[in-house]
C-alpha cells in the first residue's frame, strides 16, 4: 500500500514571487533597478526593431527571430501569474535586462550571437504556460515548480548582466562567458527537468522529490564552481609568481600596532592631514595624479606608506596596489617583480577578471610570467580597465637605478594615460630618500618633505617609553629619573629626524649588560651622533661581546645575510651554521639554540612569523660593508662559496645511497641547506671570483683565510665531481666558451698552482651555466648532483605522513613537496601536498590550455606547444574555431541547421555535416556527464509562439 506523501507547506501566493524578485533587486546597481522598472514590452520590441534595422542596414543580420520565442513565452508566463501579483511589475524586470544587454551587446558581434543563442536556448527549455494554467491556480506544488522557473530566469540575468556591466568587457567577454557556460548548461538542464515534470503532470511526490533535489544539485553546482574558481586563482597565481608584498605590508602594521600598544599613541596619522596627500587621496580630479613624499634615511617612510595604503583600503577611497622596495633583495627592486606584484594586487581585488587571465595563461605558455613586453602589456591593460586605482611605492631609491628609472617611466606614462582618458583614474604615491632623478623624472608630482615638524612628536613617544625600559632595567642598580630624562634628552637632541636613529641608540641602551656599561655608553664621548656611529655603537657592542662563541655567531650569521642572492630562512641560517667542514658532516648540536635578536641586535629585524631575516634597513648593509670594515664584501663571497662548495661534496650527496641511511640523513636535518646551496653554489663562486681585480683582495685584506678555504673548497668540488669528467666536459661548443667569458686576471695568477686546472674546470662550468635561458637554466648542470637532490627529496616526501614532527619543521618548514626547476619561487618556497606541486607541474610542462572549459580535457591537462592547442582546437572545437575568424555567420537557424549541420553531438550544441566530423569531436567529451537528451519543440509549439520567419524578429507594435 502506498503511503500519503509528507504534507508540505501552500506556496504563499502574495509573496513568492515577489520575494524571489527581491532578491534579484538586491543584486542590481541603483542605477539598473531605476532603469528596469520603466520598460515595457513595446519599449523592448522598439529596441529590438531599432538594433534589426541598423543591421540590415549594414548587411550584417545576426537572425533576431531567435529572441522572438523566449519573449512570446515570458508574456505568456505573465498571464499565468497575474493571479498571484503585479505582473506589469515582475515582467519589468525581464524586459528591462533584455534591453539593457542587447544593447550593449550590439557593438561586439560575437558577444550579441552568443546573447540571443542563449536565449533561444532558454525558450526551448520552457514549457508552454498556457497549457497549464488550470494546474497552477489549483496545486501548490506545480507552483513551486513555476517560482523555480521564475528564479533560473532571473538568476540567468544576474550572471549576465555581471558579465556585460565589465568597462573591457569585449576584451575579456570569451573568457567569462566559457566560465559561465557550465552553469548556464546547469541552468538549462534545471529548466528542462521542469517542463518534464509539467508535461507528464508528475505527481505531487515526485514533485517534493524534485525540489529537494534542486537544491542539493544548486548547491552542488555552487560547491564545484567555488572550486573551479579556487582552481584558476590559484594557477594563477602560481603563474605570475609575484612577490609577496602582504607580509611587508603586515610587517609594518605591527610596527605601529607595538607602537601603539607601547605609547597609546598610533605613529603616521599626521600625514593624512598633509594638504598634497589629502588632494592626492580624496580630490576627484587632482591638478596631477603624483604625489612624491622625500625624507633622510630612516624617517620611517615605510611605516607612513602603510598608514595611507591602509587609510585608502579602510575609505574605500578605490583600488590599491603597492610596493616596498628593498636594496638586499633582489626580487624586491626589479622593474618585472616590481610590475607583476601591482598586477596581482589590482587582480585579486577583482576576482570576476581571473577567468581572462586563466585564458592569458593557457594561450601565452609562459610559466612564470617573465616577459618584460608581456607583464607591461597586461598591467597597462587592467589600469586602463580598472575603476580609480591608486599605486603606492615606498623605498624606490633603493631599485637599482637601471630598474629605477625604466619603473618610474613606465608607471609615469601608463597614469598619464588613464588620466587623460578618466581624470582622476590613476595615482601614483612614490616615496624615497630625496634623490636627484627621482627628482626630475617627477617634476610634475605634488611634493611634500617629511621633516621634524611631522616626526616629532611620534619619536617623542617611542623615546619616552623605551626610556622608562632602560630605567625598569637599571633603576635598582642606581639609576634615577633625572638620568631617565637626560637619556631621554640626549636621544632626542640627536635624532636629527630619523626614527631608526632612535630605534638603535635604544635598543643599543635597553640590551646593555650592567649599569657600568649603560654610563660608557652614555659618555659625551661615545654617544652616537648620526646613524652611523648608532650602527657604529651596535656594531662595537656585539664585537667586544665577552662571550666569543656567540660574537664569532654573530659575524657568521652577517655575513651569510650579506652576501645571499635571496633573503635566508632562520632554519638555513641555523643549518648552514651547522656544517662542519672540517669534518665534512653536518652537525645538528652546532645549531644556534639563541634569539638571532640576542646575537645581531637591532641589526636585524625578524618578519612572516619569526622564520624570515633581514637588515633592519638598507643603510646597515652599507655601514657593514663600506664603513666598519666588520666584514669585506669578497670575503663573504668566499665564505659562501666555500660553505656550498664543500657542503655539496660530502658523502650526503652520492647518488645511490642506501635508503636507510638517507632516512636517517633526512631525519638529522643534513639536507636543510640543499636547496639554496645547490641553486646558487655557481653565483657564489662567480662573486668570490669577480669580485675583486684579482685573488688576492684589496690592500687590507692582505692575509684573508677566507681564501684559502675557497681555494680548498674549489679543489674539493672538482675532484668529486669530475671523476668521471662531468665537471670538465663542455656546457657548450668550445668556440662559444671562448665568446661567452675570458678567464679572469686573478685566476691566470694561479697558473703554476698544480691545482689550476681544478680552478678553471669549475670556474668555465659555473660561466657557462650562468649563460644558459630557460629550461636549461632550471635543470641541475651536474647529473649526480641531479640524482642526489631527487633522491633526498623523495625521501623527505615518503616521511611526510609519519615525521612531521616539531624537529623536523624545524629543519625543512611546513612545506616538503618542491618545484623542480631551479628558477622557480617554489624551488625553496614549496608545497604542502603533492597534488599542488602536481597541478603546478602541469602549468610548467603543458602551459598551453584548451579555453573550452565545458568537459574539455584539454581545459585540464594542457599542450606541450601552442601548435599541439591548436590542431586540437581545429579537431575537437571545431564550431569555436571558426567562431574566432569569423563573424558574420547564422549559428543555429534551424533552416541552416537541419539543412547543412545535420548531426548533432549528443553531449553539446554543436552540429556537424557528416559522422566522420563528429568522431573526433566526441574525444573531447571523454569525461563528461551523460547528456540530457535534447528535446526539439513541436509544431504546435512554434505557431502558439509565433516564431518569426525567414530568421527576422516579426512583430506589430500594440
């Protein structure tokens, strides 16, 4: 016996449809809900005679009859619900949506055809209302179903007018419309579902079945485009690889949130009421769109660049993109890093743009983006299509001046282009030390100087708290307030503007060991005036430290910072420190268990959660180098040289080893300086050899063991790595070499060493590899090397399940799945599975992507070349290829169709003359979903729509 089905609850007939309307009105602008609610059927048909008329006038007919069908089948569903509510008013926003998209569809005729397929499309898919209108006067649950059909169709013109509302939409129009196509295909299959259950008159539990349904498939749908979003975000992302200027960023919040927290007082608010700065912010159309603000080193420039970054993003003043330069990263002062780091911003705060640059990636094959021409070319594309977009660099005296002034002209044209266009548009914020071409090159910009009148007050502060720290220190040990004050004073007096000033001299002062010591320190005689002798202060405080272990720690860890092509982790500083050369292992007891704070003081500053290291300021790079004497650039090299050259020599690293012993090797943490050691060993010994005019260093450096142990280093390497001639066996054709590079005066010097063949081999390998582009350049130049590195990574992977413990993240971080390709970000950086590092392998090895991302596999997997996309293109998308040449054409006029294009694919829309067309196609569709079988309307239903015929929109105006 079959039971009664679950009771459900009457469709409240005042409210539902107008409830469904109202959240489609939610979604509009002010500006389309105004402009829908006064259009009716006839304003629309006029539009639509108008945009037919200028088409025939130009012999480019686009078949508007195709319209004709979905609007004969709205006015009928208008009829049907009149009991229900205001149709004049529901039906306004139908009509009002069509107008609007036909005509700003027009002008792009691919965009047009594509418009009116979808909605002869959608008109196929619907019932014919009149049929039932008994049906939904009298049941409930019929009705739902017609409220469902209400909401597909509004919510096909939510996506569409989003997709149409872009300023470039024609630009990026193919790459939103194939990411709406499966939802849109969704949507028809829902539409379709729903005219079946009113054609065979279904019962009501079939009904309540469907419904439930519904909304696990819409929310199934929903749940796979956030993933499919998630996806091509993601790709890229990894594809542009641009710096990660959030953690700069982040890095001086913090400053002023400890600030803050420390003296109850925010530092940098001053500038926003800065006349030039609030004309730059807020004005709608400033006299000019630049704005330089200068100031000594050490002002804090950085932390007032944050302050106006933030009050932009916190008004919602528009979009902002920016940049803080620094001199010891070299990723941190390129003009494409630079470029590539604006774009991303600009792009993640638009993430309806990312299918464009998703197609971008898949045609363009260029993984990472590295063009020059390429990443100019999309930067100035999205500013001029962007709404106003405000772009900040901080630090740009810090570029090298080649980089520097290709930046500052390029930003500079690229806004004056915006702005001649859309005053107003585009800023650009520049701030630096005051630097005689940045001066020049923005003689136009609104200048402001930061200077005591602005700093004053915020220095004031910062002394005033961390005085009262030097006394809670010493204040047992004797020290008294008026000595609080006169610290106070002191440091005040000598500022000369500069916050770092105060920074070191306080810090210098809160860290010293006794009351004895803070007096010397404090002595008229060796008080620091300026910021050199305030480094000068540090510096001697840390050499004359009692205890040498941790001052010979200190000159190791400083000199592996100066000399690094990329900024170090504390866990490869540790590491490195841990190798025993002289032993030739690596020793984890040599691991430094004290805060690099404790050793390096304020010379170092400690950023993305206590794991990376830098110089508190590029002035103390310079003070280390040039001025103190404390550490010689070429000695660093050599030592640096020396560390990757022995490093990678020991037993560790023969290919081959047992499987145990590498798990045991592994687990030690003796592979936790490979992957730097083994992608820069080649720049090292470049440096340390180029350095200088010759071997033997400048005058005071007249006896540098540092030397000896490169030399040594040097003769280790060759004779391990050259058993077999790998070392000395040409990268390149011996009449390149000869080309490429000469051999340095220095090294011809050591032509009677009986080891000078050893110096040259590895000298001419590291030349030749540092010639090579592109993917040779991101392979291993030394096969055994190669080897090694695979075999220890596999085995650090094969762990991941088991020994992912706090010893362990210690030696490699959180993320043990890493790039192959030494040039890659993610070569160091990494991943945390091994499906990411997959996905990301694929954009690598088969960059070019199929843009058809309905079941395509080639949407998915990818193509070698752009030659392989194309063959494929021809031979599956057959229908799409020729839609990109062509665009005068009558898709799917069912005269052309039945009579030319006879079979139809059963899992698309795409028709084919004959059968042998159609078999590759199906290659395509090799995992799709099994096909809704297409239903044609009959007869019957045409004549009660009254198509159009002839392929033109027919009708009589009331």
């Amino acid at each position: 016996m079959v039971s009664n089905p679950a009771p459900i609850q009457p469709l409240k007939r005042d409210n539902a449809f107008d409830l469904t309307l109202k959240e489609f009105r939610l979604r509009l602008t002010p500006e389309e809900e105004a402009q829908f609610q006064v259009t009716t059927l006839d304003v629309l048909k006029s539009t639509i005679l108008g945009i037919q008329s200028d088409q025939r006038k130009r012999k480019k007919l686009m078949h508007m009859g195709r319209i004709q069908g979905f609007l004969e089948a709205m006015e009928q569903f208008g009829k049907v619900i009149e009991v229900f509510t205001n149709t004049n008013e529901i039906l306004a926003f139908v009509w009002g949506p069509i107008k609007l998209l036909l005509l700003t569809a027009k002008a792009t005729t691919d965009a047009f055809d594509c418009l009116l397929d979808a909605y002869s499309s959608i008109s196929d898919n619907l019932p014919i209302f009149q049929r039932y209108q008994d049906i939904f006067h009298s049941d409930d649950r019929i009705q739902l179903v017609l409220c469902s059909i209400w909401a597909n169709i509004l919510d096909f013109h939510t996506q569409a007018l989003r997709i149409f509302d872009k300023s470039f939409f024609k630009l990026i129009f193919r790459s939103l419309w194939n990411d709406f196509k499966s939802r849109f295909n969704a949507l028809l299959s829902d539409l379709l579902k729903q005219r079946s259950l009113l054609d065979s008159h279904v019962n009501q539990i079939h009904i309540q079945h469907y419904e439930q349904d519904r909304i696990k498939f819409l929310d199934e749908l929903a749940e796979k485009k956030k993933m499919r979003d998630s996806e091509k975000y993601l790709a890229v992302h990894q594809w542009i690889q641009a710096p990660n200027c959030t953690q700069d960023h982040e890095e001086h919040q913090h400053v002023r949130k400890t600030h803050y927290t420390d003296t109850n007082h925010e530092p940098g608010l001053w500038v926003l009421d800065i006349a030039d700065v609030q004309t730059w912010l807020t004005t709608f159309a400033p006299r000019t769109p630049f704005l330089w603000i200068y100031a000594i080193p050490g002002a804090g420039k950085s932390v007032i660049a944050s302050v106006i970054v933030d009050e932009i993003q916190h008004k919602k003043h528009g979009l902002v993109a920016f940049f803080y330069c620094k001199s010891q990263n070299p990723e941190r002062g390129s003009f494409v890093s630079i470029v590539k780091a604006l774009l991303f911003q600009l792009i993640e705060q638009q993430r309806g743009l990312v299918p464009y640059y998703y197609d971008v990636l898949g045609e363009k094959g260029e993984v990472p983006l590295h063009s020059e021409k390429l990443c100019k070319h999309l930067f100035q594309e999205i500013m001029q299509n962007s709404p106003k977009v405000y772009l900040v660099i901080d630090g740009l005296d810090e570029c090298p001046r080649k980089e520097r002034e290709k930046l500052m002209q390029f930003l500079i044209d690229t806004v004056n282009q915006c702005d001649s266009k859309s005053p107003g548009k585009a800023r650009l914020l520049i701030l630096s030390c005051e630097d005689t071409d940045i001066k020049r090159r923005l003689s136009m910009a609104m200048t402001t100087k930061l200077d005591a009148r602005h700093l004053k007050v915020d220095i004031e502060r910062y002394v005033e708290y961390h005085s009262f720290r030097v006394y809670d220190k010493f204040s047992k040990a004797g020290l008294t307030l008026e000595d609080r004050n006169c610290i106070k004073q002191d440091v005040l007096n000598k500022t000369e503007d500069m916050f770092l000033y105060a920074k070191l001299v306080m810090e210098n002062l809160i860290s010293q060991p006794s009351l004895g010591s803070l007096r010397e320190e404090l002595h008229p005689n060796c008080f620091p005036k300026g910021l050199e002798q305030a480094y000068g202060r540090t510096m001697e405080r840390i050499r004359n430290n009692p205890n040498k272990a941790e001052a010979e720690l200190a000159h190791r860890i400083l000199s592996l910072m100066i000399c690094s092509v990329r900024p170090l982790r504390w866990r490869e500083v540790q590491a490195a420190i841990s190798v025993n050369i002289d032993g030739q292992t690596v020793e984890s007891s040599r691991r430094p268990v004290v805060h690099i704070k404790e050793i390096c003081g304020s010379l170092i500053t400690i950023l993305d959660q206590g794991d990376r290291i830098e110089f508190v300021h590029a002035t103390a790079v310079y003070y280390i180098v040039n001025q103190s004497n404390y550490i010689l650039q070429v000695s660093a090299q050599r030592a640096m040289a020396s560390l990757c050259l022995q490093y990678l020599s020991f037993h560790y690293f023969v290919p081959g080893s047992k499987e145990t012993d590498r798990v045991k090797w592994t687990s030690r943490g003796y592979y936790a300086f490979q992957d730097y050691a083994i992608a820069h060993w080649t720049d090292h010994v470049l440096g340390a050899l180029e350095l200088g005019s010759s071997l033997e260093g400048p005058p005071t450096e007249s006896v540098d063991p540092q030397l000896d142990e490169f030399l040594d280093g040097l003769i280790t390497f060759a004779t391990r790595f050259d058993r077999d001639g790998t070392l000395s066996r040409p990268l390149l054709p011996d009449q390149q070499q000869q080309l490429v590079f000469a051999v340095p005066a220095g090294l011809e010097k050591l032509q009677a060493d009986p080891e000078f063949s050893k110096f040259r081999d590895v000298w001419h390998h590291a030349k030749c590899y540092r010639t090579f582009i592109g993917d040779k350049q991101d392979k291993v130049s030394l096969p055994p090397l190669q080897t090694s590195l695979e075999e220890g990574r596999q085995t650090l992977e094969d762990m991941c399940a088991s020994a992912r413990t706090v010893e362990m993240l210690s030696f490699y971080g959180v993320n043990w799945f890493k790039c192959n390709r030494l040039s890659c970000y993610y070569f160091h950086e990494g991943f945390d599975s091994d499906s990411s590092r997959g996905q990301h392998y694929a954009r690598h090895e088969r960059p070019f992507r199929c843009q058809n991302q309905d079941g395509c596999p080639g949407a998915v997997t990818g193509f070698a070349s752009e030659k392989e996309l194309e063959k494929h293109k021809k031979t599956s998308h057959p229908g799409i290829d020729r839609l990109a040449t062509t665009f005068a054409r009558l898709k799917k006029t069912k005269t052309v169709k039945e009579e030319t294009h006879k079979i139809q694919c059963p899992f698309c829309s795409l028709r084919f003359r004959a059968r042998n067309e159609l078999r590759p196609h199906l290659s395509s569709h090799s995992n799709s979903m099994p096909p809704v079988e297409p239903t044609e309307p009959d007869a019957a239903e045409i004549a009660a729509r009254g198509a159009g015929v002839k392929g033109e929109f027919q009708v009589s105006l009331k």
